[in-house]
C-alpha cells in the first residue's frame, strides 16, 4: 500500500509542554520561511513556560485573560504555546494587547520598516513585545539586524535583553536572543 502523497511533503516536530501535553505542528519538508519551525520559535515558546510567566503549582499565569498577537514564527509554533498556556476566549481581542510575540521576524531588508510600523501601531503603553530571534552571521543578516535595532530603538521602544537564566535553561542557545520590547513613553 502507497503512503499517502500529502503525507511525504511534512513531519511532525513536537514541543513538549512542562504538563507532558504535547503540541504537535506539520513542518513542510520542502518551503521558505512560512513552512518551518524555526529554533527561535521553539525557544520562544518555552520561554513562555518559564516560572515568571506561568508556574500553575504557585497559581502564577501570566496568559491567562490576557490578548497576545504573535507575528511571524513560521508555522506559528509559538501563538500554539500562548494559547494553550492562557485564555480559550479570544473573541474580545482589542487592540493593544498585552503582549505580542516575534520569532525570527528580523529576517528580511524589506520587512524592517514595515515591521517596526506594526509595531508601533498595535502596541500601547503597557504592551510588552517579546521578540526572539537567532543571530546569523553570513551574507546581509548582520546588516538586517543592525537596522531593526536602530530603527526600533531610535526614538519609538526601549529594548532589553533576557539573561540566560531567566530562559528556559534545555531550550536555549548562545546564537537564539530574547528582548523584551517596550513603547518609549
């Protein structure tokens, strides 16, 4: 019996929640940037997991009632994570949210401007933008990232590093970054 063709085109990568519950999302084997889960998306992901944001033996819960947009992290990995951590009941989602996740969205020379626009327009005052990105070193990335950050930081966020330790310490990476970004108010 032939497998089937649709079955061929992906596998399954698994991220395993802190409860044992297992998220489980298609990756094409074959796709640009949209079909792949991205490091950064997993330790993004896991970072969410982490005992400031959610430790349910200390009724601590961060996503709970709370609105989260994510951009970008590929087959959106990372969104799959927030919603599984915090509220079912998304339908009073109003700008600006609490949060809004990046993964690996500092990628593209094109998308610099109009990223950093979004920003602006869906973030508030109190709006923590989470942004994990792997570092690269070869071609125009430096560049890409370099501009991000000046364009970001100019005049509009505030942007601050998390420190290893205060990332999940098995889903972590010297080349994988984690800013918290906020409005500069």
């Amino acid at each position: 019996m032939a497998a089937d063709a649709d079955e061929c085109d992906y596998f399954v990568r698994e991220i395993e929640k802190n409860d044992a519950c297992t998220l489980k999302v298609k990756q094409c084997y074959l796709g640009d940037v949209g079909c792949v889960v991205w490091d950064a998306a997993i330790v993004l992901a896991k970072y969410l997991e982490t005992k400031q944001f959610y430790e349910p033996s200390s009724r601590v819960n961060v996503w709970a009632d709370r609105r989260v947009l994510e951009l970008g992290a590929g087959t959106g990995a990372v969104g799959l994570m927030a919603a599984a951590l915090g509220g079912e009941d998304v339908s009073d989602f109003l700008p600006p949210p609490h949060y809004i996740l990046m993964a690996d969205c500092i990628y593209y020379e094109q998308s610099i401007v109009p990223l950093v626009e979004s920003l602006k327009l869906l973030s508030g005052p109190e709006t923590c933008i989470i942004c994990c990105y792997e570092q690269r070193t070869e071609g125009i990335n430096p560049k890409v990232e370099r501009q991000f950050f000046e364009v970001t930081t100019n005049l509009y966020f505030i942007c601050e590093e998390v420190p290893a330790d205060k990332q999940d310490p098995e889903f972590s990476s010297p080349d994988i970054h984690i800013l918290h970004i906020r409005r500069n108010v």
